[in-house]
C-alpha cells in the first residue's frame, strides 16, 4: 500500500464522514424534529465548536505569547549587528540586549511548568497527547503553505475545460511556480498522460486525486532516513548554512531537547566572524544548561573544534554541537574554512561528523535548493533542516529536494517556541500539507 493510500482517508473521507455520523445521532435525540430543524441544529453545534475553538486559540496563543517572541528578537538584534558590523566593517560585537534574559527565563520556565504538569498525567493520556500534539503542529505549521497551495492547485483545475496538451503545460507551470521543481513537474505530467489513458480519467476530482497521489507517492517514505543517527560514545554534529537561515536557533532548541533527556552537550561557537553569534549561542548554553567552547572575535574556527573534541572527551560529553559561520568575504573562503572545520574532526575524533546538518530558510524557496547543492559538494551533508516552514507558502521544497538531492529531511522549525522545532514525519507533513486541499465537486 503507498503513501497516499495509507493518507486518504484522512486527506478526502474524514468530513464527510463524521457529519454524517454526527447527523444521525442527533436524529435518534430528536425524532420529533423535521430534517430542516434537525441540520439548523446540527450548524449551530458547528458554529459554536468553531467559536470554542477560536476562544481556546486564543488564550493559547495569549500565554505563549513571550515564548513566540523570544527567538524572533533574538533574530532581530542579531540582524541589527549585523548591519552594523557590515556597514562599519569592524570586529566589535554589540552586546546583545538584556531584555533577553528575561524572555529566555521565561521561555524555559513555561517548558518547566509544562514538563511538570505532563509527567502528573496517565502514560496513555501522555501517549495521545503527544500524538494529537504532532498532528497539530504539523496543521497548523504548514497552514500558510497548504493554503497557497490549495488556491493555485483549485484555480487550476477550475479553468480545466479538457485534457490537451494546453493542460497540462499548464500543470506543469503550476507545479513548477509551487516549488515543487521542474524534474518532478516534468515526470508527474508524463505520468498523468498515462494514467489518463489506462484508467480513463474525466472528471476534475479524478484529475486532482491523482496529482496528489503522485506528489505524496513520490517521496519515498521507506527509505527516507528520517532519525538523527546517534551512536554510543560522542556524536559530533556540525550545522552549516548562510546566514539568517536559524542555525544558532535550530542549535539551541536541539540542545535543549537533548539535556532534557539527559544528555551531556557542549556547544562550539564556530562562527567567529558574524557580530552577535557567539552571544546568542552562549545565552542559549546559559538557559539550556549546556556548556559552550567561544573564542575571540575572528578567531579560527578550526581552533575551537579542536578544544572543543578534546573537552568533549574528558567530560564524556554525548553531543558536540558545532555553530559554523555563513558567510566570509566570499564563497570560496566559506567553502574552505567549511573543509578545514571537517578535517580538523576527522583528525581529532577518527570519523566523519555523526550528522552534517544544512540548515536552510524555508521561505527562499528554489535558493534552498541551490544552496543545498553547493554545502553537499564540501562538506558531504547527511540531512537537512528546514526552519521557519510556518512562515513560508513554499513548502513544495521538501518534495523537490528529495527528488533532486536525496538528502532526507531529518528536522523542520513549525514554529517560534522552543519545542517548535520537530522530527521530520514524512507521512505527517504530507497530511498537514494536503489535508482538504481538494474541493469537492
């Protein structure tokens, strides 16, 4: 069975399903009632649950409303250093603004609480809402991309009067403008010139379940490594990306899951060239309880790797995570400080880094994947992280890097709070992404 006959139930059938279900209960309640009164009812009691439910989003969002904030200005000042530091082209580094303290505290003091309450919880009820929470997540992270996505996929196949060759150099244009990149767009309409054929295709539904089936089918969940490989001993994990795609974030948010269970972290602030970086890794290292390798501004990266193995070694540490810069004069220079980094670790550790993570900014798009190409020449990665995938109407980038790299997606940020940033599900994403994407017709 493929992907997208596990998935269609809960893509196509589960609303019409429950509403009818739902219909007839009531009926049995209220026989007296005519069929009229009986869906007035039937609305209402939607309306109302919609009304709780906005109520309850809400006041959700009203008490994390510091966590939400508290990476984003993190971000923000980082930028703003940034700037400075292009503009004057000096080392100094602006000290980072100490209303951060404040919102890391309570960022983690509400993880705390949280922690607290779920352990006072029946193992099964922790069971379900851990999975109810995943779905969730993955809802309401992939709304913006799912959304544009369903308007461009329904205006598509609305202006679809017959099945010429006008069609579907349309629908490769659609797919092509979603990101889901030109080889798969080019392979899904051969495919679907096909299907017409064999199993006599007309009606828009038939058109558009079909599309869908082909995109979900055509990443391959069964050999798609989605855990981040780990091993007995010290497991070194180098991130690489431009700047502003969230690596000192994504560091910061993996440590923190990682002490939470226990784990022994040390963090390496590599990227000695970006004003700020080594400041906002370090307030992570502060709130986490991690340890961190810094050095001087400038400094040589290669230099911290190395103290950082052999700190690791004599404290038994389980994870070195290392923070690398994105960007020195230019490519080259990024390239090579990248190469020297990973001979260093080689060398003082006998192995490859245990995972090479390229942290990509969902929003780029296209230049996620032009980036990708350009970091798996150098420093061999063995997965990906996609951040901000909840600020973006592009997340057709997950099945074209698959195709194109066939590097497995291992992490995804779905939103601002520390526990944000999630596993890669592949058959998650694919519900989240085309869950009532399809009019019926």
């Amino acid at each position: 069975m493929g992907l997208f006959d596990r998935l269609k139930k809960s893509l196509f059938g589960n609303k019409s399903t429950e509403e009818e279900s739902q219909t007839t209960d009531e009926l049995k309640d209220s026989n007296d009632l005519d069929s009229l009164q009986e869906q007035d009812k039937v609305d209402s009691k939607e309306i109302k649950k919609n009304e709780n439910n906005l109520t309850a989003s809400e006041e959700k969002k009203a008490i994390n409303q510091n966590e939400s904030e508290f990476t984003s200005d993190i971000n923000q000042s980082v930028d703003t250093q940034n700037n400075i530091h292009e503009s004057e082209q000096s080392s100094n580094i602006d000290t980072v603004d100490s209303d951060f303290n404040k919102k890391t505290q309570e960022t983690f003091d509400k993880e705390n609480v949280s922690d607290e309450s779920l352990s006072k919880v029946d193992s099964k009820d922790v069971a379900m809402t851990k999975t109810n929470d995943s779905n969730a997540k993955y809802d309401l992270g992939l709304k913006k991309s799912r959304n544009s996505f369903a308007t461009k996929f329904n205006h598509f196949l609305a202006n679809f009067r017959s099945i010429d060759q006008d069609f579907f150099d349309n629908l490769e244009d659609f797919l092509i403008e979603s990101d889901v990149g030109y080889e798969l767009a080019m392979k899904l309409s051969d495919q679907l010139k096909e299907m017409v054929k064999e199993e006599n295709l007309k009606t828009k539904k038939e058109i558009g379940q079909a599309i869908i089936a082909y995109l979900i089918n055509s990443y391959d969940v069964d050999n798609a490594a989605k855990n981040l490989n780990y091993h007995e001993g010290l497991n070194i994990y180098l991130f690489v990306g431009v700047n502003g795609a969230g690596k000192t974030t994504t560091i910061g948010k993996l440590a923190n899951r990682f002490i939470k269970r226990g784990k022994k972290v040390i963090l390496v602030a590599g990227d000695t060239f970006r004003a700020g970086a080594t400041e906002q890794l370090d307030l992570w290292a502060q709130k986490t309880g991690a340890q961190i390798i810094k050095g001087k501004s400038n400094q040589d990266p290669a230099s911290l790797v190395y103290e950082g193995i052999h700190q690791a070694k004599i404290e038994n540490a389980d994870y070195l995570m290392i923070d690398t810069a994105g960007r020195l004069q230019n490519k080259v220079n990024l390239m090579n400080e990248l190469d020297k980094i990973k001979r260093t670790i080689k060398k003082e550790s006998g192995s490859d880094p245990t995972e090479t993570l390229l942290v990509i900014d969902a929003t780029t798009g296209q230049n996620g994947l032009n980036q990708a190409k350009e970091f798996n020449q150098v420093t061999k990665l063995t997965g990906l992280v996609l951040s901000k995938l909840d600020g973006t109407a592009k997340g057709g980038i997950v099945l074209q890097i698959k195709k194109s790299l066939n590097i497995p997606v291992k992490l995804v940020g779905l939103g601002e709070k520390v526990d944000d940033l999630v596993d890669f599900d592949p058959e998650e994403f694919m519900r989240g992404f085309f869950k009532g994407i399809l009019e019926t017709s």
